[in-house]
C-alpha cells in the first residue's frame, strides 16, 4: 500500500480520503480542528441544533454515487427528504414568490408572483441553461481542468463557445431575458452561491440555478451535519486513520516531488502522496517551499476573495405563521450589498439581504420552538485593508441591525429569542482556516476565476488540491466531485516487483 495523507478533514478531504481507502491506499487524515466536517459544522445547546454551514443539499445523487463507490448505501445511512418550496422569497415592495421543489412548477410560480410573462423567460433561460450544463456540468465539473484549453476542448463548435461565452456576465443575460426587475434579482441572487458578483461573475453559472431547480433541493433529517458524520464513519470502516486537533505546518517536497507533512509539535509523516483539503491560497503561500509553485501562487494573487457571512443562531420560543425551511429577504437596493463587499473600501452592509434556515424538523428544536440560522452577506475580515469584525462591540452592534431588518421586513422576532449566539467572518477564520472567513475562498468574480480555480493537479508531483477553492469550486456537490477528481488522478496502489 502507498501511503497517503489528506490534509484537512472538511468534506472534499474526507470525500478524498473515502475512494482512495476503498481504492487501496492506506490513508492518514489531519485535521486541526477538534472534529472533523470543514464548513460544515453545527452547535448544539439546551435542546436546538444548527447547521452552521450549508443550509440546503443540492446534487444528492453525488453523495449516493461517493458513498456506493466505498461500499455503503447512503439512504440506509442518513435520511433525505425534499425541501419543498425550496425557498419563499420576499421583495422590498411586498412581492413574495415560493419557488417549488420541481423545476416544471417554477415557470407557473414566477408567473403567479410577477405576471407579464415572468415565468415563459424564465422557462427560456432554463432551457438555455440546460444546455450549459451539458456543457459545462459532467464534462468539466467532474474532470480535471487545466488552464483555458482544457475548457475551450470541451465546446465542439463556435455555436458551444457562443453558448459559453465567458465575456457575458449573469447581471447582463437577466438583463438581456428577464424584463421583470424581480425576476433578475432573483437570478443574481444565484451569484453568491459562488461568493460572488452578479456584476462580474460569468453568464454561464445560470447553470446553478437550473441544477437547484432540476434537481431539487434536500435537506438531511437531524441537520445536513449527519451527512458528514456518515462519512466519517465509512472512513473508520474503511480503515482510515483520522487524527483530530492535528495542525500541518508544512508539505515537505523533494526533488522528485512530495515528500509528507510537518505538524507543528515537530513530528514528520512521510507520504507517497498529500491531498490538500485547505484553502488553496494557504497551501500554496503558507505550507508550501518549492519554487514550482510561483505560477499559481502568482494566479491566486490575482483573484478577488470570495464574499464572508455574519451569522446569527436564534433559539426561539414559538412558532412562526406561515413557516418555510428557508427564506430570502431582499433589500430595495441589491447592489450597493456588493459595492459594500466587493467595492475598494469594504464594510459592513447596512442594508444587507438576509438568509434564514428554519427546518421544520423535530430533531433540531424542543417542541414549540424554532432554531433560526440567519446569514447576511459579509466582507471578509481584514484588519490591515479592510474590516476587523473583532472590533470592541461591531459584531453584537450589527447582530441587532440584523434583527432590526428582520423586522422591518416583516418578521419581527426580537420578543421570542431565547438566546442567540453571533458567528463573524473573523470566528469563520478561526474554525476553519478560511482565509479572512471567505466561504468559496476565491470569488468567481470574471471568467478565469469562475471557470479556472487551481488545478487539482498541483506542479509538485504526488500533491493534489480538493475542496471548495480548487476545481471545480464550492458547496457540498462540487467538493465531493474534486474528491472524485483527485482519486482518479492518484489511481490504484503501485504494485510491487511480486504483484502486490
């Protein structure tokens, strides 16, 4: 057996760590956190549960397809169940609109909430979307990329490259099909999805909301934590060390390429092999020495970090008339929130769209109660440059702004909160390692960005980049895909001059 250490317990680490065990490898996990799980995390107190990470699982079947690949059955393991409508939105001028579970219910809904033909364009751009993701989806998500060729290989004509069209950004088609204010918001809201710009980012991420829409959007009983916990334990079946409170200080390289790891208590691992599940811009500027990586490290310096979250977690008293699993708030002004992230002098946004995730799910609350997980769009925490979310009173001052908002926008919840606890993108840095708490690492804000993240593939031999800053990018699907990835890269065990 070839030995392999995955760096990072998020989930593109333990997706990784999972196919390689069953491949054959012999597999050691660090994770510098006291458990594993990356982003995907949760807290737990006086009886309510939250996820503090993704709120919504979209693309199961990856996870059917990870945990079949490693010898389990994942719907005998966890319990996933349809979010439907997947999220109730709410305009500034009152408008709400519940998108269905179902992409064929979508049209109807849209047309119902705005009139004039909303719904026909929508149907339009889903169907051009469809096509992007034929494009874009199995053919370049799931397969290693490396630089513009590789994409512009996978267009078979100047019709496919027309389709693609980097050049055009998500803001410009909805303004270009969408005639209905709301329905463009609606579409650059899929934006931060990526941690982006609806301004910058490239037209063909449309494909995000078609895939929500096409296939669902789920949640996991008990929190989408299970999800992870149920991968954590296949890597124990599978015979995978897994060392928590463990902190790499460095991939040591060779000549002939890597060589293993370095913790901080001094101890060496070698390894044939190191997968890093770690920010991309840390694994190449902080735990990295070797001069094949200047070309990256230079890439990484031209992108724009990713957008952050402020978080609130409520424990409230009593139930909410008209519930829904998640909700979205808007703002009359959308983009000054990413001239406030994304603008030359970041801040905090005053008037920010707001995110809820209140599951209707016994399991996560006593009875009677709600377990509230509200996120606001955030610039990243930068001291020297930017915003320092560990100022004396910033973080509870814009806690209660956020409710002020919530209120203003018609759920006022102040007098049913039990307690709350705040989560900035300062703490998201801490728990994480995410660079300044950026949730995608690198936005994809312009089309290098978007569609070209690092390599998973890296210039030193034997050191492979999976998770949510690498290709083909973040959220749950993606890092399990880049898992997927770096297992086909790595291949099986070499085998001995015997046939071993």
């Amino acid at each position: 057996m070839s030995a392999v250490v995955v760096v990072g317990g998020g989930m593109g680490g333990l997706a990784s760590a999972a196919r390689l065990a069953a491949a054959g490898h012999r597999v050691t996990v660090l994770e510098r956190s006291a458990c594993c799980g990356g982003k995907l995390g949760t807290r737990t107190r006086d009886g309510f549960t939250f996820d503090t990470g993704p709120s919504l699982l979209t693309l199961p079947s990856v996870y059917r397809d990870l945990f079949a690949a490693t010898g389990a059955d994942l719907d005998e393991l966890v319990d996933i169940v349809p979010v439907d409508p997947a999220c109730r939105y709410r305009f500034a001028d009152g408008t709400e609109l519940a998108v269905p579970h179902k992409r064929a219910s979508v049209p109807d809904a849209l047309e119902a909430a705005f009139g004039g033909g909303a719904g026909e364009e929508w149907r339009r751009l889903m169907r051009d979307a469809e096509r992007l993701w034929g494009l874009v989806g199995e053919p370049v998500l799931r397969r290693p990329l490396n630089g513009t060729g590789d994409l512009l290989k996978h267009a078979t004509g100047v019709r496919d490259l027309m389709a693609i069209a980097p050049w055009r950004t998500l803001r410009g088609i909805g303004r270009r099909r969408l005639s209905d204010p709301r329905a463009r918001m609606l579409l650059d809201r899929y934006a931060t999805y990526t941690g982006s710009d609806p301004r910058r980012l490239p037209a063909v991420l449309s494909v995000v909301p078609f895939v929500e829409q096409e296939f669902g959007a789920w949640h996991v009983r008990g929190g989408l934590r299970r999800l992870g916990d149920a991968l954590v334990d296949r890597l124990v079946a599978l015979g995978v060390e897994i060392r928590t409170s463990t902190e790499v200080t460095a991939i040591e390289t060779g000549p002939a390429g890597v060589r293993g790891v370095r913790l901080a208590d001094g101890e060496r691992l070698a390894a044939s092999t190191v997968v890093a599940n770690a920010d991309a811009a840390h694994v190449y500027d902080d735990l990295l020495d070797d001069p094949r990586t200047r070309r990256p490290r230079r890439a990484l310096r031209r992108t724009q970090p990713s957008l952050a979250g402020f978080v609130l977690l409520l424990a409230l008293r009593g139930r909410t008339p008209d519930p829904s699993h998640h909700r979205v708030l808007f703002p009359a002004r959308y983009d000054a929130e990413f001239d406030a992230i994304f603008g030359r002098a970041p801040r905090p946004v005053d008037d920010p769209t707001v995110y809820i995730c209140a599951p209707d799910d016994p399991r996560l609350h006593p009875p009677g109660c709600e377990s509230w997980f509200v996120l606001v769009n955030a610039p990243r925490h930068d001291p020297a440059a930017g915003v320092d979310w560990r100022l004396p009173g910033r973080a509870e001052a814009y806690a209660d702004r956020v409710l002020e908002i919530l209120a203003a926008r018609g759920l006022d919840v102040r007098d049913r909160v039990l307690w709350r606890e705040i989560r900035t993108p300062a703490d998201l840095e801490r728990d994480t390692g995410a660079p300044g708490g950026a949730i995608y690492g690198a936005s994809s804000n312009g089309p290098r960005a978007a569609l070209l993240r690092p390599a998973n593939a890296t210039p030193v031999p034997g050191l492979y980049l999976a998770g949510g800053s690498a290709h083909p990018g973040g959220g749950l699907p993606l890092v399990a895909m880049s898992a997927e990835i770096v297992a086909d890269l790595v291949g099986p065990p070499a085998r001995d001059g015997l046939g071993r």
